[in-house]
C-alpha cells in the first residue's frame, strides 16, 4: 500500500485548494500509527509544553529568538519511515534548502482543543507535511486579511470566534496532509474548539473524493477524539554545532 504511493503526487492533489496542496489518506500503516504515538507518549515529560489549548513537542529543538535551528538530527523515529524513505521519494523536499525537514512538531488535541488561525512564518521553507495520528480532525483555512499582515492585530485575530474558514479540510488518521507555495504564504490555518466536527460533505471538505473512509462521515459529523499531528518543515537558518554556544549566549 504505502510502497506503492508511486511517488504520484499529482494523483494525491487537492484540486479545488490553491496551490499547492495534496492530500495522501494512507501514509503509516496502523502498526507504524501505534509504534509512533507510543513513541510521542514516552518522550520525557520536560519534552512537553503545555500551552492553553494543546501540547507540543518540539524536535530537535526549539528556534532560537532569530529563529535559528541550532543543528542537531531529529531523533530516528522521527525520521523512518516517515521521512525515509516516504517522504524522500514523493521528492516533495527536493527544493527545501536542506533537501528534507530537519524540525518536527508534534501537536496533540483532546477533545474540545484546536489552534487558533495563524500562518507559520518566514523561519520555515514555505512546505509543511503533516501526519495525522490517533483519530481524524478538520483543519480550516482561511484567506489573509490586510488586518492579519498587521502584527499588532494578531491579538484580536486570535479571538475573533467568528471567523468562517474559506476551506476545510479533513485530515483521516495515518494520511499526509502537504500545504505549500500559496496556500502556506497566503493563508491562515487553524483547528477549531470544538468536541465535534460536523457539517461534513463532499460540498464542504474539500478533500471528500481523497478520503479513506468516507463512509465514517456519512451522517455528515463525527465527535472527536485525542489527535496527534507531526508537523515536518525545514528551518532555513540552521546553526552548525560549533557556532550554537554563541546563539545560546555561551561565549
Ligand atoms: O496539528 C495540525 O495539523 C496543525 C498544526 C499547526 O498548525 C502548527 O503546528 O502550526
């Protein structure tokens, strides 16, 4: 199944999204699903941080304030077989300044938790590949503002509830979700509060005739469940080990 994802992009493409988005419903196997969530569990508690509506890990390590990655590898169960040989092979990185990802985030939701619209900046190369483990979740896209280009704002757009995303898109477990190009730099991402995602159709998910299990989502909702995200990107400005004591402050 996986092996055989042909590296054809083009067949995984979401048409109807800007570019460039694809969506890919049968990426890790339930075993490797299992193995990678035992794997986020087991990380050392110090490894989480808590925020208000989520917890994250951050692998390797977290960005400096100049948005510096300090060069370090992401441990190898971030690596197989994500990233080799899946990833490799669909040769969505090959552009990427370091030709593969080299930061991971690991987002998990429970029940009622999501992420607030946000875009994810300029420290990162404009790709983003997403695994989704653990249960499904609806990411919502919704277009720019000349309010959102605004910094000062980003206080009021993260409290604005009323919001209607432009795009949604339903992410199964164990798919591949890659946003890229003008989807990453001209839009806004986030995941809703909610403990149900509802409203599910072919005329509202816009990645329906891509999904796994449609069936799942015929009575057009489903309550969520605890869902796990690996965000992999790569970090454009990356410290080699020798020069990390100055960005630490070390001397
Ligand atoms: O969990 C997800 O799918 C989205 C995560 C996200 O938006 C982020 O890490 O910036």
């Amino acid at each position: 199944m996986i092996e055989e994802m042909a590296c054809d992009l083009e067949a995984a493409r979401i048409t109807s999204l800007p570019a460039d988005s694809f969506y890919i419903s049968d990426f890790v196997s339930e075993d490797e699903e299992a193995w990678l969530l035992q794997k986020v569990a087991s990380a050392p508690q110090p490894r989480w941080t808590k925020l208000s509506h989520r917890r994250l890990q951050t692998w390797p390590s977290p960005l400096t304030k100049s948005n510096t990655l300090l060069g370090s590898p992401l441990p190898t169960w971030l690596v197989s077989p994500v990233i080799e040989p899946r990833l490799r092979k669909l040769g969505i990185f090959n552009d990427a300044p370091h030709g593969a990802p080299n930061h991971v985030l690991v987002n998990e939701y429970h029940p009622g938790q999501g992420i607030m619209p946000h875009e994810d900046g300029a420290a990162y190369y404009p790709l983003v590949a997403t695994v989704s483990l653990g249960a499904p979740i609806v990411l919502d896209v919704y277009t720019k503002t000349s309010r959102d280009e605004r910094d000062d704002e980003k206080t009021s757009r993260d409290t604005d509830h009323t919001r209607k995303p432009q795009y949604r898109i339903l992410q199964e477990r164990r798919s591949l979700l890659i946003t890229r190009a003008d989807l990453y730099t001209d839009y806004l991402h986030g995941i809703a509060e909610t403990t149900r995602d509802d409203d599910l159709s072919a005329d509202t998910i816009c990645n329906w005739d891509l999904l796994r299990e449609k069936k799942l989502y015929h009575a057009g909702w489903y309550e969520r469940e605890t869902r796990t995200s690996l965000t992999y990107r790569d970090v454009l400005k990356v410290a080699k080990m020798g020069n990390s004591l100055k960005f630490l402050g070390g001397r």
